[in-house]
C-alpha cells in the first residue's frame, strides 16, 4: 500500500535465494515470470535480481540470457566493495561462457583479488580448450568439493559436451582425414564406435563440416567455408548493437528526476512571491493599481 520499492525489492530477492538455495528451480522461474522488479530500486537489490535471474537461466539451460543478465550484473556491481558477491557472478559467468562455447578472456582471472579463488576454474577452462575429456573429468574430480560448495558442480558436469565439441572442432581443423580410433584416443573416448556416434552428432549440429566413411573407419573434413558468407558476422553485430542499447537505456533511466520534483520548486517560488506581496502595506498596494491604471489610460 505504500509502494515501499525497496522492501518490494528487498522480499523479491530473498524468496529468489531460498528457493535456489531448496533447488525448486522451476518454482523460482515461475516467481521470475510472474513477477516485476521495481524500475527505481537500489542497484544493490537490482544486482542481486540479476545474478539470481542468471543463475536460474542457467539451470534452465538459457545460456544466452544467463550471459546477459550476469554480464549486466558485474558491469553495475561496486568496484570498491562486495568482493564476495563480485567472484560469485564472475564464477559463474565463467562457467555459462564455456557452456555457450566461449573461452573467457585469460585476464579475466587474474583480476585483483580474484586470483585465488578463480584457479580451479582457470584450470578447468584449460581442460576444456584442450579438449580432452579424460584431463577434463580428472580436473574436476579433483576440485569437486571446491566446485560443490561454489554450487557450479551441477553446471560444469555438463561441460562434458563442450569439452567433446573443442576437441572435434580442433582436430576437424587440424587434420583433413582422421581415423576414428584416434578421435577416441585423442578426446580419451571408449571405443572407434563411441567416437562414431560422438562425430555423428557434431555433423548434426553444425559443429564440424565432415563426412564419416564407415566403410574406411575414418572422418574426412570438408573445405572450410568463408566466415563472412555464414550468419556468424551478423550475430556478433547484433549482440553489440544490444548491448550498446542496454548500456544508453540503463544511462537514460539513471538520469532521470524523481516524480513530481519540479512541483516543489514551483510552489516554493510561489510560496516566496505571496510572501512578499503580503509584505506589501495597503499604500504601496493601492500606488501599484494607480500606476497601472494610469499606463491603460
């Protein structure tokens, strides 16, 4: 009843928590659908509504707006404080690049006072642009506990496809023919068939462009196609365009005045001009409206 933004603010982000923090995932999106987030909030809250908002997106397998909301999330969090809150989005941010098929930038983890706490994830980075399953899973077994208590470990076992995706990408690259006992050998899969349906798949979806000869038992890759006859250039123009739109937007809203504020100002001014009027006496009342009388005639 009283339009109380911050508590709104404040009671929307807390039930967002408990109910990641109870895995009702679905539950939580239903609340982020169902609901709106008040435009004049603290940035504080707004930063927690978007690292909650990415964290359930990325459950859910949304990986672009994940990307987008964290992203959003660290560009408006405090650079002075909050070091906490700011390696736990960057975690996971991390994580929801390498489950789109990015590589983050290597600076990325060796930010001031993030080193540290960023190590299990630059190495896990490493097994993952290697494109070796067998050092990927090894590395996260090794960091498994770490990786629970961060609450990625959910997310990074899926990065198994990624890691199995790299390593055909690279060796697609790399060899123009290939048997596939040694994709098996090199992405430390089972068998040659393992490696078959694994190939398969990666033709399917467009991750490499090449042709399997069953009957030969190897992978024969296909020319590489021009980059900028594919749609590739155009997506990439379309996400900077967004995020510039994003950026003068949030600029546009910060910069706007609080509702009604010229009202005070006005009636301010108004309150000075009748004050000095009732400052006046009759005799300079009654000698102003006998001038002004004059100057009609």
């Amino acid at each position: 009843l009283r339009r109380d933004v911050d508590t709104q603010a404040t009671l929307l982000n807390l039930m967002l928590r408990d109910l990641l923090t109870a895995r009702q995932v679905e539950q939580a999106q239903k609340l982020l659908v169902n609901s709106t987030f008040p435009d004049s909030a603290s940035n504080n809250q707004l930063c927690r509504y978007l690292y909650y908002s990415g964290r359930i997106q990325a459950l859910r397998l949304e990986y672009t707006l994940a990307f987008s909301n964290l992203s959003q999330c660290l560009r408006k969090a405090p650079t002075n404080t909050a070091l906490g809150f700011r390696i736990a989005a960057q975690r996971l941010l991390i994580v929801v690049q390498l489950l789109m098929g990015e590589i983050p930038d290597r600076n990325v983890f060796f930010t001031d006072g993030m080193k540290r706490e960023l190590a299990p994830y630059l190495k896990i980075t490493q097994a993952v642009r290697r494109g070796d399953l067998a050092v990927f899973r090894d590395t996260a077994a090794s960091f498994q506990q770490r990786l629970v208590a961060d609450g990625t470990f959910t997310l990074i076992s899926r990065l198994a496809h990624s890691v199995v995706k790299a390593g055909l990408r690279r060796l697609s690259t790399s060899y123009s023919r290939i048997a596939l006992g040694d994709i098996a050998k090199r992405l430390g899969l089972a068998s040659a068939e393992s490696a078959e349906f694994v190939v398969a798949k990666a033709v399917r979806d467009g991750v490499i462009d090449a042709t399997i000869d069953r009957e030969g038992l190897y992978v024969q890759s296909h020319d590489l196609v021009d980059v900028y006859a594919t749609t590739e250039p155009t997506d990439a123009f379309h996400r900077r365009i967004a995020y510039c739109l994003t950026t003068h937007n949030d600029a546009v809203r910060s910069m706007r005045y609080p509702e009604d504020a010229y009202k005070k100002d006005l009636e301010a001014s108004r309150g000075l001009r009748g004050k000095k009027d009732d400052d006046r006496t009759d005799e300079e009342k009654a000698q102003e409206l006998g001038d002004e009388l004059e100057e009609d005639y």
